[in-house]
C-alpha cells in the first residue's frame, strides 16, 4: 500500500459495502464524517442510479438518518449557506459551502478532482463542508466560508480546524497560459512561484502546473488558522486514481466520491 495510505493523520474503513478515509483528528472530536473512496456500486453523482443507495449506504455505515443529508446542487460558485433546517437539493442550487451549528444535520458536498474541505470548531461547535474547484478557489470560498463561520457563529480562527480530503495535486493539474495569468493576477498578493510551476511545451502550447491545495492553505493562514490545524491528507485523486475518483482520468466515465460532516 503507498505510503500516503499509511499517514498519522487519516484512517481507512470498509463496512456495509462501502470505504472511505476518515481524518483521526475528527474522530478525537467525536465528529461524524468520512470521504468515500472507490467501491463498487457506489456513485454520488447526481444522475447515477446509485446515488440513492449510495447515501443510504454511507449513512448507515456512519450511524446517520439518511433524511438527515443535506446536499447542495454544487456550480463552481463561492456561494455558502448557513443551515439551520434540512433542506432538499432544490433549495440548495448554486450552492457549493455549507455551515451549520445544529445536530442531525449532515453536510454534504462532492468532487472527482475538486478540492473538499470539512471545518470544524469544537469550541462553537460548528462544522463546514466546501466544495472548491479551481474556480473556487479562484473565488476564494474557503475565506468566505470562514469569514461566514466569524460572523454568524462568533468562531474565532485560531479554533477552526481544517481537513483537507483527497483531490487533484499540482503534480497532474495542467493548465495553459491564460489560467495561469487570471490566477497570478488573483493572487498578487501571495508569492505565486511558491504555488505556479513551468511545465512543457504541448503543441507549441506552454503549459504550467498550480497548486491550488497551496492556494487554499496559504489564504487559511492569512485569516489566522493555525498551521497545525490545516490538516492535509496529502492524497492527489490522479496518482492514487485505483482508490480516488478522477475526472481528469475517468472522462466521461467518471463516479462521483462525497465528504460529509455532520455534529
């Protein structure tokens, strides 16, 4: 098994049918959540005839109500909603954060390359769950998912814990020239050569590799969370493409994997 699998900071389960990557962090704190791993007949794809089942499986195997989901239609946007109500998807459209200070509300959110994040202050009491893309992350949506955690849950950033679940790494995300120029334009504030690499030359075309798990923790840092308290799995969906769903490597094939949290 390589090494990442191996890590002090996350824990592997299967059960019920269905495996997935908790972080020992969130388990100390008594904090119900997972990443779902690769499993057969598994997809949370919103138009897979597996998704209901799917849910119904994780729910059970975490020892959550499945009526207790609350999943939101996720766009690329940096849109973040506080929850105090279960909602259905509808009610949830373009919406890629959620936030709640209530039990038996379990956030969702979803990816296949995309960057999720669970949040947690034990404190408060309060957990996030954010889906961030490169376009989210480009909308800074982890800062707005904090700045919302700051004001609606008086949460003090030095106490908000981080968890970082598998995603596409700077080792496999291409992009061209023109990404490369909105991102430093975005980030001028930060030493971009820490997070933008030159790659090759493909069909006369130059190519550069952004980290944007980098991006992320570095805006994190800005707003005051501990370092120590960024916890990264440090899983890129690509390398580890046989346990992590990918879009970049699956296409049109791809399944869907999901984060949940719930108090």
């Amino acid at each position: 098994m390589n090494d990442v699998w191996n890590s002090e900071d996350i824990i592997l389960k299967k059960d019920k049918g269905i495996e997935y990557l908790q972080f020992k962090r969130l388990n100390d704190f008594n904090v119900k959540h997972c990443y779902t791993l690769k499993s057969d007949n598994i997809n949370f794809s919103e138009n897979s005839k597996e998704r209901d089942e799917s849910f119904i499986k994780i729910a059970n195997s975490l020892d959550i109500n499945p009526s207790f989901l609350v999943r939101p239609i996720q766009t690329h946007t940096a849109n973040v909603r506080c929850i105090d109500k279960i909602l259905n998807p509808k009610e949830l459209n373009e919406i890629d954060g959620l936030i709640t200070n209530k039990s038996d509300i379990a956030l969702v959110a979803r990816n296949a390359d995309c960057i999720l994040m669970l949040f947690y202050d034990p404190i408060n009491k309060v957990i996030a769950n954010v889906h961030s893309g490169w376009r989210g992350t480009f909308q800074k949506i982890c800062e707005k998912t904090v700045q919302k955690m700051i004001t609606y849950y008086q949460c003090k950033p030095e106490n908000i814990n981080c968890f970082i679940c598998p995603s596409i790494r700077k080792c496999h995300f291409e992009v061209d020239e023109d990404v490369k120029m909105l991102c430093e334009n975005i980030f001028y504030f930060l030493d971009t050569n820490t997070f933008i690499e030159k790659g090759n030359i493909i069909d006369k075309k130059q190519k550069y590799y952004i980290d944007t798990v980098l991006i992320n923790k570095l805006l994190l840092k800005n707003l005051g969370i501990r370092e120590e308290n960024i916890i990264d799995c440090n899983i890129c969906s690509v390398c580890e493409k046989d346990k992590v769903h990918s879009y970049r490597i699956e296409k049109e094939n791809k399944k869907i994997a999901a984060s949940i949290i719930m108090l």
